[in-house]
C-alpha cells in the first residue's frame, strides 16, 4: 500500500484525475465504477476539462454506477445517477448506452439487481469508492458481507442524516 498526503484538495483532485486520465489512455476501454457526493466532483470536474481539450476520451469507455438511493421520484437531484450525470457523464464524451446505473424505482428489486449484477459481468478496471461516516462503502453498510452482490438495503441513521445534503426536499431516503 502506498499512502500519499497532499497540502490542498486541490492537489489531491490534480494527482487523482491525472492518474485516472493516464489509465485511460492506457486502457480506451476502460470499465469505471464511479461514486456520487461532493467529494469526488473536483475530479470530475478536472477529467471533463482532460475530454474538453482532447487529452482523453471516454468514447470505448464504460461508467457504472457505484450505488443509488431508494424512494426518491426518478429525476430527482439527489439520486447518485442524477449527481454523476450532472457531474461528469454530461460533460464527456460517453456514448448514453454505456453509462449503466441501478433504477431503484423497478417493480422488481431483486430482478433489477441480477440485471446490474449482469451488466457489471467480469467487474471493472477501475472503482472510486469513498468510505461512509459509519464505515460503509456503496451503500453496503457495517456487517454486510465482502461477497454479497447488488442487493437493497436499509440505510443506517447516519447514512439517511448524511443524504440530506443532497436532498432540495425533506424526504430522506431510507434504503438504498
């Protein structure tokens, strides 16, 4: 493991991004999984700019989802693929059917999960993934198990309390 320390978000967002851009010229093909939030958006943003002056491009490459929230109205701003839409995904040159995301509003939960579970098939080349405030990672909260695949679950409390920065409604999620 190598850890880095960086003076600035700004430096840690330049050093994150650069790294990103290298592996996908590395790899045009590249398989991300890619989170929401505000923590991630500084990068994002450095990567559209990487597309915007041809340095790279996401054209062969495919972006998925890290997780969603459950009971929000679809289109709802709040919801991860709407943040990563606003983001990134609307700022790159990423064909629309090979941006895939979970549709928590499907009349079939368990059904929408195997159909994700699918489209993820051999996995990714490249996860972003930041840690929760009570330790979970995608949603995935303390106690789930490392093998469990695309499933919905309860929130824990500070995960519904952290949602709220997100929200323009009062309406938390309570599952995601």
């Amino acid at each position: 493991m190598n850890l880095k320390k960086f003076d600035s978000e700004i430096a840690w967002a330049d050093h994150i991004a650069s790294r990103w851009r290298d592996r996908l010229r590395t790899n045009p093909r590249l398989r991300m999984c890619l989170p929401a939030g505000h923590t991630p958006m500084r990068v994002f943003a450095a990567m559209a700019k990487y597309v915007a002056s041809g340095q790279v491009s996401f054209r062969e490459a495919e972006v998925f989802t890290l997780d969603e929230f459950g009971g929000l109205l679809p289109g709802d701003s709040a919801l991860c693929v709407q943040q990563l839409r606003h983001g990134l995904i609307d700022q790159i040159d990423l064909p629309p059917e090979q941006f895939h995301f979970l549709r928590t509003d499907a009349e079939n939960l368990d059904t929408e999960c195997l159909r994700y579970d699918e489209a993820i098939g051999r996995g990714f080349d490249l996860t972003v993934l930041g840690v929760g405030l009570n330790g979970h990672l995608g949603m995935n909260e303390p106690g789930t198990p490392a093998d469990r695949t695309t499933h919905p679950v309860v929130l824990h409390p500070t995960t519904v309390e952290a949602s709220r920065r997100y929200l323009t409604h009062a309406q938390a999620p309570t599952w995601g």
